[in-house]
C-alpha cells in the first residue's frame, strides 16, 4: 500500500508510520483529553508515543485510560466530566473502535445539555437533534475493524435499557491510520476485527441504501479484506498484509456512511447489549452464516458480484453458482481464520433468550427492519438464531 491522504470531510493520513505526523499537523485545540482503555496500548508504547508528540508541541493533555470493552452510558459520562474539570478543548480517541466511539460521543455531550440518551434516535432515545457542533476529534486507532476513522458513528450500550446503539456525533477531524500501531494484535482479535470490516463492506453493498459511488469502493473493501485477513491472522508482523487490512477497515468505516449497515449488524447490538463479553466482531460471526444464507437466497445476484469482486467466478457459471462460490468461500476465509466454529451458546445464550434478542433488535432497528433489500420476518430471525445457536 502507498502512504496518502484524502479528506471526506475527516482529513485521513494513512500509512505506516503515519503517527508521526501528528508532530507537525494543524492541531485543532489547545488542551487535550486522551481517551483510552485496555492495556495493550500502555504496554506497547503506543500512548506513551502520543504523549511525547504532545509533549514535544507544548500541548498540555488529560489522559482518560478507562474506557470498557462496548463503552457505556456511565463511561462516556465519566470521560464529559473530565473534559469540563480540565478545561479541554479537543479530543483524541486512541485505540480500538471502543475507545473512539466512546471519544466521539464525549465530544458531542461536552458541548451539549441533557442526557446522552436525549440524542438517540431509536429505542429509548428522545430523539433529539444536537443543538451543538461536538469539540474536535483526533481519532487514532490501533485496530482494523470498525472503521470509526472514517464515519461519525459513535456505539454506546445504555447499561440500564440494554440498548446498544449507534449514535450520530461528528466525524473526525482528523484521522492517523497508521498500520505499525496493529501488528501486536493478536490472531484471535485480529480476526474478530477483520471480519467487523468484511462485514461493514459486504452488507453496504448488500444494503437497500447502496448507491452507486458506495457500490465500488464496498466491494474494493472486500478485495482487500479477503486475501489478507488469513495472512494477517497467522503472520501478524506483515506489515502489507496489516496495511491492507487496515485499508479495507477504513473502506469500511466510509461505507456505511454513503450506504448502511444492514439487520445483521441490529442483531448483533442486541446480543452484545445483553451480554457485553460479545465483542462486536464476535457477534456478528455467530449469526453470519445463517444472516447470508438467507440473504444469498434472495438477492443471489449482489452475492455473485462478491464473487466476481474476489475472483473466484469462473467462465460459463451462472449467477446461483456464483453466489454459492463467494458463501463457500466466505465459510472457507472463517476457517482458515480459526473462527468457524463460534456459537451462539458459546456466550451462554439459549432458545430462551431468542425473544430478547429480537426485540432489542428492533429497538436498536428503530422498528420494522427495514435496512435489507429483502423482508425479514421474526420467524425469519428467530430460525437465523437457531441456525447460530
């Protein structure tokens, strides 16, 4: 992959080393609160870096290093306090999807009155619109898989409801995606994040909102994603194979803003909402085979351009045996990725629990579910969960 930036609005610097930038560019405040969480970022330099750069500009900066796996209502209230007790005026998020998403809805609520939960707009929410800009955000990850780099999504799961949204907050002002920050991930949770950016490409150009400029860069997301996911997996010091996954996570992240999400990713908020051990990826491994099984029935055609996108099609095969080629080769890339064999029971869920989920499903879909080319029914779901179960 080539070193290049682009803006859409966020100003997106990637490539290796692209960190270092941050030395020299346009910083949009005077005072940062860095938000963090998990370990790996202490242990592998990567905030102590963030630090020095900060340092080394005399920029003064409140570290917040407790952000939760699938942050919370509670969290991003705890991250607003210390914006307001120490004066900041800008944000960085550093780290997974987690920690930026959770930066991104602390920028809006620094700014805004009420309750986070005034701001959402399914479920619970009130429904009502920011009256406020949110404070500038540098968003900087160290994974490749949710893409928050380069969309204004902001998850946060209400502890009480056990609503588990997306909320709509700004984009990033700036974004470093910086491959060398993902080479210490682990294989199990390079997988799991590597599939959340699969999965963001596949059910955008899938999606009843797909558009033509969307089409094109979803499937690019998909040709990157599929031949190096595996090798990222068992090799994770490969630094092109890191690169382009990191590149598929921000095509990703785009996407679903020119296009959408679709049911699969409203059911797993609600498995994850239930049960927050879920990490996200996780989630929507469990119920893919089943959620693509079903949607390759009844638009065979999108799932044949999948195919044709990685190159698998073969002269002469008609649309079905294309559509079978790209979901045989989907089960294939969960194998060689060691995650083929996730379950819903796994997470201690049963067929008692099939209820909760869909009806948090719809709550998190804002009602009827409406994103797909297709109907999907309860009993649709429901025979999805006990596929996945």
């Amino acid at each position: 992959m080539d070193r290049f930036s682009f803006q859409i609005p966020t100003l997106i610097h990637f490539g290796p080393g692209k960190l270092d930038e941050l030395a020299s560019a346009q910083i949009p405040g005077k005072k940062a609160v860095i938000v963090t969480g998990g370990t790996s970022i202490k242990k592998y330099g990567y905030l102590d870096r963030v630090k020095s750069i900060l340092t080394g500009r005399g920029i003064p900066f409140h570290v917040f290093d407790s952000v939760v796996q699938n942050p919370t209502k509670t969290n991003v209230e705890a991250i607003v306090a210390a914006i307001k007790q120490e004066s900041c005026d800008f944000v960085i998020g550093l780290g997974g999807g987690s920690s930026i998403d959770a930066a991104k809805a602390a920028a809006m609520m620094a700014v805004n009155p009420g309750d986070l939960w005034d701001y959402v707009q399914v479920g619970q929410g009130g429904r009502q619109p920011f009256p406020n800009k949110g404070l500038p955000l540098i968003a900087i990850p160290t994974t490749a898989g949710t893409g928050t780099e380069g969309n204004p999504t902001g998850v946060v799961t209400n502890e009480v409801t056990g609503e588990k949204v997306g909320l709509t907050c700004n984009f990033p002002t700036i974004s470093f995606v910086d491959p060398e920050l993902t080479v210490n991930i682990p294989p199990q949770y390079t997988a799991w994040q590597g599939f959340d950016a699969l999965f963001h490409c596949m059910e955008a150009f899938i999606a009843k909102k797909a558009v033509p400029i969307s089409n094109p860069l979803a499937l690019e997301g998909i040709r990157y994603i599929f031949p190096n996911l595996p090798e990222a997996v068992k090799h994770g010091e490969n630094l092109e194979a890191r690169s382009n996954m990191a590149w598929g996570s921000t095509l990703g992240g785009m996407v679903i803003c020119m296009s959408s999400c679709t049911t699969a990713h409203n059911i797993e908020h609600s498995l994850s909402g239930i049960n927050p051990a879920v990490v996200h990826g996780a989630g929507l491994i469990l119920i893919s085979g089943a959620f693509h099984r079903f949607g390759g029935e009844r638009i065979p055609q999108k799932y044949a351009a999948m195919a044709d996108a990685i190159g698998i099609s073969e002269p002469g095969q008609t649309v079905l045996q294309k559509k079978d080629a790209f979901l045989a080769a989907f089960e294939k890339l969960k194998a060689d990725c060691g995650v083929a064999d996730l379950r819903l029971r796994d997470y201690g869920f049963s067929e008692a629990d099939f209820d909760q989920i869909i009806a948090l499903s719809h709550v998190i879909a804002g009602g009827p579910f409406n994103r797909d080319l297709y109907e999907i029914s309860d009993e649709d779901l429901r025979s999805m969960l006990h596929a996945s179960l």
